[in-house]
C-alpha cells in the first residue's frame, strides 16, 4: 500500500511549499509509518506527512492552480507509454499552459516524475 504515498522526498518538499493536509501515513527521519486514522503535521522538521497522490494533486490545484494527470497513450510506431500533462491555469507559473512529460514506463513513474515537475515549478 505504500506506494500509493508520495516518497519522503517529494513529502518534504510539499511541506516546504505549504503542504499542512491531514494524511493517513508520515515519515519520520525519511522512514514511512503507517497510521490508521489520520494525524496532523509532525513538530520535528525532518518529519513530514506522506500526503496521497491525489492529495498533492488537489494541493497544487487548490493552491498554485496547476492541474496535473497521468495517461496511457498508444501510438502505434512508438507503442504503449505513459504521459504526464499540467494544464496551468495560473499567473504564478510563467511557463506554457500545457507541460507534458512523456514515455513514462508505468503510470506510477508518470506520476512521480509529474509531482516532481509540479514542485520545480512551485519553487
């Protein structure tokens, strides 16, 4: 199930960016804990929640009006890959409306690589 967190990496940086959600899991010194319920925003600064992918998503729509979503596109010469769009609906983000990340192996990798992209673009 842990894969469905974002990595201790990306979490710090969200933290970093303002990210304060409530979340089912944290890490504490880069080490991921489960918690059943949810909890609020660790004290110590190494710690950080371990936010959903979708709950990054919905903060960097929210707060930096940056939509973002991986696909899989089939084209027949290059075959089955997977891609990631932004679609930014922002004056903060001087970069073009849509950004795409492409020939990503798996769906998860379009993800990551897209939450990554999102950060850069907030910092």
């Amino acid at each position: 199930m842990n894969h469905n967190f974002i990595p201790y990496p990306e979490a710090l940086a969200l933290k970093q960016l303002g990210f304060f959600e409530e979340c089912f899991g944290y890490y504490e010194d880069g080490t991921f804990i489960f918690w059943y319920g949810s909890i609020q925003e660790p004290e110590f600064l190494l710690n950080c929640t371990a936010p959903l992918y979708s709950q990054a998503f919905k903060f960097f729509r929210d707060n930096y009006k940056l939509a973002g979503h991986a696909e899989l596109v089939n084209i027949s010469h290059l075959g089955e890959h997977h891609e990631f769009k932004i679609i930014n609906f922002s004056d903060y983000v001087d970069e073009d409306t849509t950004l795409v990340g492409t020939g990503y192996s798996s769906h998860e990798e379009a993800e990551l690589k897209g939450i990554q992209k999102l950060i850069e673009l907030c910092r």
